[in-house]
C-alpha cells in the first residue's frame, strides 16, 4: 500500500457530519441557519456565494476556515462520519462512467491555509448519494478520494446526488492537509428548497453553480487551519479592459473581461486576482474559452 492510500479513508472519532435518524433532532441552531439563509453567506457582486480566492486575490487575509457541519449543540458522538461513510474509497477524480444516470456535475477549487496560499498535495475523500438518493454500501461507488495539486486545485466529476428524507441535496468530504487534522463536511447546492428546512445545512457552505450544456458546474474553496507564511504582495494593476489582452500572473481580472493565452481567447467568470498557476486552460471555473 502507498503512502497515498494509506491516507485514502481519514477516521476523526471526535468528528460528525450527520447523525443517525434517531439521534439527529433539529437545533436551536439549525432553525436560526435555516431562518438566515438567505443572508448569511457572503455573495459576490455577480450573484454567486464568494469564494477563498476572492479573498486571497484581494489580499484580506488570514481566512476564514471553512466550518465544520454539525447541529452545533451538543458534542459529537465518537466514530460518527455519518451512517454512509466508508472506508478505504478508491483513488479517482471521476465518480461516474459514460452511461451513469444523472445530471453531470463537476465540482472545483481550491485548497488554502489561512494565510491565503494554496495547500498541495490535500486529501479529500468525497461520498455521495446516486440520482435516486440512494449510497452504495456494498461497493464503492460514487466514492472517491484525491489530491490537491501543486496549486492547491482539485476537481471531481460526479452527477448531482437525488434527494432522501430528511436532507437537502448535498456532497460529504473529508479535508486534511499532509500531516493535518481532518475536517469532515458537506457541500451544499443553492436555491434548493430543502435548504430551509434541513438542521444540518450550512449556508457558508453553499457551493456556486451554474448551468452548462445539459450539466452543472460546481465551485468551492476549502480553507483548512494550516498555519502559512503570507507571500509576497504583488504590486496592484488595473484590471484589463480591451478585449485580447493578453494574461499575466499579478493582474485584476473582472467578470466579461477578455484574455488570450497560447493564442486562444477566454471570458473570466469571476472576479479574481491571478497568480501563476492559475492560467485560464487551467481553472475552468474562472475562465471559459470563446
């Protein structure tokens, strides 16, 4: 067994994402996050949830961890993952095949430290339910578990997981830096109606979503309690606004502006600050071809 895959299934007996039907009751908490949905995520100014990077392109530093997802009130039951966690999931970026059923879905991002620099080499473990709301518990599938890149990226294709009793729709990961603690949460869609009432749910974990082709496209940054070094600042530059211009590490991108790189044209999606890594063939999430 690799060094990798010894670290493929992270166990945090003094972490829970979700309690067993007759132990989970809804909280004081969960109904206030549940009444504060539509306000407490911090939004960007094209109408999506704000994301690690922003923060980290602007400099506004440290970061803000990413939370744990619990009720909140009450300590969590040791060895709790969840009653749908299993162990030793495979290593895979892609959860599906050609003729899987469902809607597709490709969650990216990133992962920081607080001081906004990207962590490689991360593990996140990710499970889900199928398009029906059903978790495979006799194989592994829609299982899987990855590594961040030297840029801190990761990026899973999946289908978007059906709903079951009690829960908005939602993706589990277990997040841990090298040598790390883990962190063990969920991912959460918008404007999904179950958002209101499901005690667990978490508006700073709302991913941001939109429709491509016939699937969805999913972002989030994850920012784990790893204690960085700030680097160095990059003198600011305004941000382009003739269409070609060409990219370069160091500049502010706006949302519609345009950019050649290797000779083909992109349109940024969100504003950010870029940094070398993060050239636009390579984070489709901030820049899309045409």
């Amino acid at each position: 067994m690799t060094p990798h895959m010894d670290n493929a299934t992270p166990h945090e007996p003094n972490a829970s994402d979700e309690a067993s039907g007759d132990r989970r009751r809804i909280s004081r908490k969960g109904l206030l996050k549940a009444a504060l949905v539509a306000s407490a995520a911090p939004l960007l100014a094209g109408g999506g949830v704000a994301l690690a990077r922003d923060a980290a392109a602007t400099g506004d530093g440290p970061l803000a961890l990413t939370p744990e997802c619990d009720d909140g009130d009450d300590l969590t039951p040791p060895q709790m993952e969840g009653p749908y966690f299993k162990p030793n999931s495979p290593r895979r970026t892609s959860l599906v095949t050609p003729s899987t059923p469902g809607v597709p879905l490709t969650v990216s991002g990133y992962v920081f430290g607080r001081a906004c620099r990207p962590v490689s080499g991360a593990l996140l473990d990710f499970w889900q339910a199928d398009t029906n709301g059903a978790y495979d518990m006799a194989r592994f599938n829609f299982r899987g578990h990855q590594f961040t890149g030297a840029d801190g990226s990761f990026s899973l294709t999946t289908v978007v997981p059906g709903l079951y009793p009690g829960r908005t729709r939602h993706i589990h990961v277990k997040a841990q830096a090298p040598g790390g603690r883990i962190l063990t949460t969920q991912l959460y869609f918008p404007n999904e109606p179950r958002n209101n009432t499901d005690a667990l749910f978490d508006p700073e974990l709302l991913m941001n979503v939109r429709n491509v082709g016939n699937g969805r496209q999913g972002t989030f940054d994850f920012v784990l309690d790893v204690a960085q070094t700030p680097g160095p600042t990059d003198p600011p530059t305004d941000p382009p606004t003739e269409p070609g211009t060409s990219w370069a590490a160091g500049t502010s991108y706006r949302a519609g502006d345009r950019v050649t790189y290797g000779g083909v044209a992109y349109r940024c999606l969100q504003a950010h600050r870029a940094v070398s890594g993060w050239e636009p063939p390579n984070v489709p999430a901030l820049w899309e071809r045409g």
